[in-house]
C-alpha cells in the first residue's frame, strides 16, 4: 500500500544511518546483515503512527520507532537460535550464516542499541518511554519462555496460547503504538486505548502468521512453508485442530508428529487440516481480535479522519501474503 511504503522506505533510510563500527567484524557484520534484510518494519511504523495521530512530527518519533525496530530484531535473532530457523526473510539466519556463539553477542549488542537509541528522547518522556520499554522487554522474554515450555507440553489450551502470543508478539505492538502517543502528549485515555488496539491487532497478526506458516505462497513467504508443523510446534492453527479433530483424525495426527519424512508430514497434515476446517476456525479468532482493535481504535478521542492511516495498516496485515 502506497501510503504505508513512504514510512517504510523512511524507516529504512534511518536504519542504513545507523552507526555501527567496522571492528570486530564479527561482531558487527552480522548486525548490518540483518538489519538490511527488509521486512515490513512494522513497528517503528506504528510509533511513527502513533505520534502523527496526536498532531506530533515523526520525526520526533524517530529514535524511539528505531528503538522498537532494533529490539524487535534482536529478539529475531535470538529466536531464530532457539527455533534452528534456517531462513529469515527468504535469506540465511545470522547463527547459519555465521554461527550460534556470534549470533547470541550480535543480537546482544542490538539490545543495547535499542537502549541508546530510546535515551535520545528529552527527559520530559524518557523515564515513561523507559518504563513501557523495560516493561514490553521483560513480557517479551515471558512469551518466549512459554513459547519453549510449550515445546514439552501436551496440555497446551487456547487460553494458554493466546496469553503466549499477546506476551511473544503482541505487546511490542502495543508499546510501538503508545510511544509515538507519549512522545505526542496523548492522553492517559487515549494511550490506553491505541495500546489496546495494537495488542489485538498483534494477536491478529500472529493468528494470521500461524495460517501463513502452512498455507503461504513459498515465493512470498520469505520462511520455511511449514516449519511449524515440521517441529511439531504448538500454533492456534494445530490447537484448533486438536479441539475439532475426531478420534481417528487424532491418531492419525498423532502418528504425524512422529513422522521423519517431512514433505510427507506437511502434506497429510494439511489435508486432515482442511478435513476439519482447522484454517477457517483460526480466521473466526482472527477476525474477532481484530474487531476488538478497531474498536480501541474508535475508541480514541480525536477526529475520525486521523485515525485513517491506522485503519488502513491493520486492513494490510490481515490481507498479507508474507
């Protein structure tokens, strides 16, 4: 979408100015590697949004929106780690392209990174940005751990894992969207709001990547098209499944999980899939948390008319094909 691609090639102006040192190569190469491999920079967008819907210049949002772009990326490389992701974006992970020892230190530097960019704010915000920040990290680092504990788990409920998701993804959405707000003088009202719509549209979104993950155009999808079934991974998608699977479709399923051929394990899973309508289930849960975003959005106390750029982000996330 036109309007959406002038913040993202703003964005990645701002990212190429970053100022990362030549030595050690190592330990910085990687981080430069990463940084320009694209993606929709969805977030730093968000904290762009976030600032002009309160009436303030984006470009005093700047460093935080790079802040939650540097984050956000080292958390990617980190998981990447823990997942054994072979690609990120249609291109070899950091801990592939290099190794597991020099992807943890890079990723690490990112995180400092985030900090040093958010500490060029004025005083007036720094101690709210930081507060929301600090708080946003440490949730982030829970949803991965449950993500991991999942792993073992054959309990798992769909309360569970949408509490997962809103930690893991969402969050981060959240907090990109109510730093522009802070940086803006939003009210507290209205900052609770816009947070609770880009939390809902995160859970969204991470529903719609889990449908993606199976279902994606390889061509577009930039990631492995069914890693996630492949490592038995817990998903909306497979606990839909499970709910709405009869006896026999268990077994079978379960007998997939054990599966060494994985063609053969994505292709027979996909087909009980669809036996059961496991795809249509998750676009219901879908839909639903993206409602309740738009009606936060609504929510906001300013002129309909501001909120536009924001209506069209979340139309483009739930229509995306990557």
């Amino acid at each position: 979408m036109q309007e959406i691609s002038a913040y993202t090639n703003y964005i990645e102006r701002e990212i190429a100015r970053l100022d990362f040192p030549l030595k050690p190569s190592n330990l910085y190469d990687p981080l430069r590697y990463f940084m320009q491999l694209g993606g929709k920079r969805m977030r730093p967008i968000l904290t762009l949004l976030g600032a002009e819907l309160f009436g303030e210049q984006k470009e005093n949002a700047i460093n935080a929106a790079l802040s939650v772009e540097t984050f956000h990326n080292f958390s990617l490389i980190h998981d990447d780690i823990m997942d054994e992701a072979p690609l990120r974006r249609n291109q070899a992970t950091v801990h592939e392209k290099w190794n597991q020892n020099i992807a943890i230190l890079s990723g690490d530097v990112l995180f400092v990174k985030a900090f040093q960019l958010l500490a060029k704010h004025d005083s007036k915000h720094l101690s709210h940005l930081l507060d929301l920040f600090n708080k946003t990290a440490i949730e982030v680092c829970e949803g991965q751990q449950m993500d991991m504990d999942f792993e073992t788990r054959t309990d798992v409920s769909i309360a569970e894992y949408i509490e997962m998701i809103r930690l893991k993804t969402s969050v981060l959405l959240g907090c990109a969207l109510e730093m522009g707000a802070i940086i803006a003088n939003a009210t507290e009202n209205d900052k609770r709001h816009l947070y609770e719509f880009g939390q809902n549209i995160g859970i969204a979104f991470q529903i719609q990547d889990d449908i993606l993950d199976l279902y994606a155009d390889p061509e577009k999808f930039g990631k492995q098209v069914g890693g996630d079934v492949i490592s038995n991974k817990k998903t909306l998608l497979n606990l839909k499944a499970l709910e709405l699977a009869s006896t026999q479709q268990l077994e079978d399923l379960k007998e997939l999980a054990i599966e060494k051929d994985h063609s053969k394990k994505i292709i027979e899973t996909t087909q009980i899939y669809n036996e059961i309508k496991a795809k249509e289930a998750c676009e219901a849960v879908m839909q639903d948390y993206y409602e309740k975003a738009i009606t936060a959005l609504n929510a906001i106390e300013i002129d309909q008319n501001q909120k536009i750029p924001l209506q069209q982000l979340a139309q483009y996330l739930m229509q995306r094909e990557n």
